[in-house]
C-alpha cells in the first residue's frame, strides 16, 4: 500500500530498470559490464584540470541561472554559426536530463499529450507523466526509423510536443537529413513543439549529424557535454531554442536546479575546444567488432551511432534472454525498459576492449543455447 503522504505523481511509473541493473553489478564478482551508456574513456586532462583550477580559484559560488558568459557565448557563437537563426537563445542546465525536466514542465499542460517513439530512453515516458502529460506511442519497429506517416496520424487536437533522441538510445539507430527535414515540417506545420535530444550528436559513424533544428526553426534542442566529454557525473547540459521559451525554462530552473555547477561550467568552457574525435573513432571500431562478431547470430539493425546496440533476442522474451546473460556474468538491459515491447535487448559497447571480447563469447555462446 502507497503511504498516504505520498504524491499520486510518483506512483504512474516505477524505478528505471537499468538502476536496478547498476545494483546488481555491484553484487557480482569482476562482471561482463555492457550496461551502462557511459563512456569508459576518461573526462580529458585539460578539461580535469579546468575544472580544478575554477575551484582553486573559488569559483564555487552560484553562478547567473542562464549560465557563466565564459561558456554561454561559446556556445551561443557555435549554435548561431550552425543554424544562423534570428532568434535562438542558450542557456546552460544542470545536466541534459535536467533540460528534459525544464522542457517538458514549461511546455506541457495536464492532459496534453506528447509522442514518443518506441523504443526510447528510459526517463522520456516518466517526465512526460511528471508533467501531467499524456505519452502518445509511435512504434517503429523493425528497423527503428521514423515513419513520418506514422507520427501524422498520432496527431489529435491534444498534441502538444513531439519528443525525439538522434543518435538514438536504446538502438543506435541514425536519422537521416530527409528525416529530419520531413519531421521538422510536419511539427512546423502543424504547430507542434518539436523537442530534438542531441545528446549522441558527436557519436556518428557513417555520415554528418542531422538536426531537426536546421529545417524548423521553433525545435528545441537539448544537448550536453556527459557523453561526448565523460562529463557523465559533472551534470553539464545545455538547451537552445526561441527567446520566449528559454525565459520560460530559466525561470523554472530558478526555483528548481538554480544553476548548472560553476566549476564544471569553466571546464566546459574548456571542453568545447577538445577534439573527441579519437574517442568517437574508437567507438566506431567497438561498434563494427561487435556487429561483425555477433550479426550472424543474433537479428539487429547495424547502428549508425550512440554507442548501444538493440538486438532481438534469439528466442523467448528480452527479459528471459537478459536472466541467461546475467546468469553468465554479462549484464545488459532488457529491452522492456525502454519499450513496451518484450522482444529486444540493449548493449552499449561502451566498454574496454577487453570487456567487449568477453561480452562477445557469451553472446555467442547464448545464440547455440
């Protein structure tokens, strides 16, 4: 039974199942880690130590709600070199999760509804809820693409936004520029909030990233520095879009996360000027080793960047496949935390190279059992 104090909100979802992953790892003896959507390579040195200058330096106060000027202009100057709109405006977030929570509380109103994509991450359905909106689900199963048809006939008299993650997580799955172009338009015209997560933006394999943002003007943008940087645990993001909606956003962030952390904002200022792309080539080569090694065996679609791959499981249930794996050591995520589907199950190769060849035998040897 609920305790009585507690609020109703709380009570239309339950923990991520991938939390409940991470707790597991922590009972098992040297286990087989292709869980977590982490990145295994370390915050870069110069960016470490920014950081550790800013605090040395006292720079620990709060900083302004919108974020330092150090890294806001950065990052204004990059956003209007890229899409060189007339009105679109940064500000800094604790996190891009917290962008997600900003967003999805400046704009939806109870009962409004929001389309998802099914799969997708794990804490789009529960904000939505969080926020009194109604999830709408797109499916797009086999092969994870947006089918623009589809997403046209979700649309009632109710929607109010359309929440959309590229390079996708749980499937990796890439969007392509006419995607994005035809997603845009259809959002634009029917006067549609279009939220585009670009979280995964750096980690693109087989061609440019393509942003929803360059062919509607209105989309918002969330972005970040924890995958690309390792920033993961430092809860730098950062969100961009039309004046009027980020003076909405930052007035709820006063009265909720305050301010991004000042000195990690002084080391993102430093981590823009990073090039990552050695670390991206690297995951380009995780992801080909393992497709090529386990293809064969298992139905997946080839993805195209992130660093998780979704494949379907070879007989039973995601979840029933998943216990097999834990109770070889290998820990992975069923693919009903992401889904309402019970059919798949995520990988995330972002793991040394060693943990991927042993993740790669029990996979293998799963297949034949």
């Amino acid at each position: 039974m609920t305790h009585p104090w507690i609020a109703d909100r709380t009570t239309t979802f339950d923990n991520s199942g991938i939390r409940k992953i991470f707790e597991l790892a922590a009972k098992l003896s040297d286990p087989i880690n292709l869980s977590i959507g982490q990145p295994e390579f370390d915050v870069p040195a110069e960016v470490r130590k920014a950081c550790i200058d800013a605090i040395e330096s006292r720079r620990n106060g709060y900083s302004p709600t919108q974020g330092i000027s150090a890294l806001r202009e950065k990052l204004q100057h990059r956003v209007d070199r890229e899409y060189g709109h007339a009105d679109r405006r940064v500000f800094v977030s604790s996190g891009t999760s917290g962008g997600l929570v900003l967003v999805l509380l400046s704009l939806v109103n109870p009962g409004d509804e929001v389309i998802l994509f099914d799969p997708c991450f794990v804490m789009y359905e529960p904000l939505v809820k969080l926020a009194g909106g109604v999830p709408v689900w797109v499916d797009t199963y086999p092969d994870f693409r947006i089918d623009v048809d589809r997403v046209a006939r979700a649309i009632s008299a109710r929607t109010k936004l359309i929440l959309f993650n590229s390079p996708a997580n749980p499937t990796g799955v890439t969007a392509t520029e006419s995607e994005m172009r035809v997603l845009a338009h259809l959002a634009r015209d029917r006067n549609i909030a279009l939220v585009s997560d670009e979280v995964y933006r750096a980690f693109c394999y087989d061609g440019p990233f393509a942003s929803p943002a360059a062919h509607n003007a209105s989309t918002i943008v969330i972005d970040g520095f924890s995958k690309s940087h390792a920033m993961t645990g430092w809860r730098l993001g950062f969100v961009h879009g039309p004046s009027e909606l980020i003076d909405t956003m930052l007035k709820l962030q006063q009265y909720t996360f305050v301010c991004a952390p000042q000195p990690v904002q002084w080391a993102g200022a430093v981590a823009m000027d990073v090039d990552v792309g050695g670390h991206v080539a690297a995951y380009r080569g995780k992801r080909d080793r393992l497709c090529d090694a386990i293809g064969d065996r298992y139905e997946l679609i080839r993805p195209g960047g992130a660093f998780y791959l979704f494949p379907k499981a070879p007989r039973g249930t995601g979840s029933q496949f998943v216990a097999r794996a834990v109770d070889r050591g290998l820990l992975i995520i069923p693919g009903n935390v992401f889904s309402r589907r019970d059919s798949h199950f995520r990988i995330s190769y972002a793991a040394d190279d060693r943990t991927i060849e042993r993740g790669i035998a029990v996979l293998c040897a799963l297949a034949e059992t």
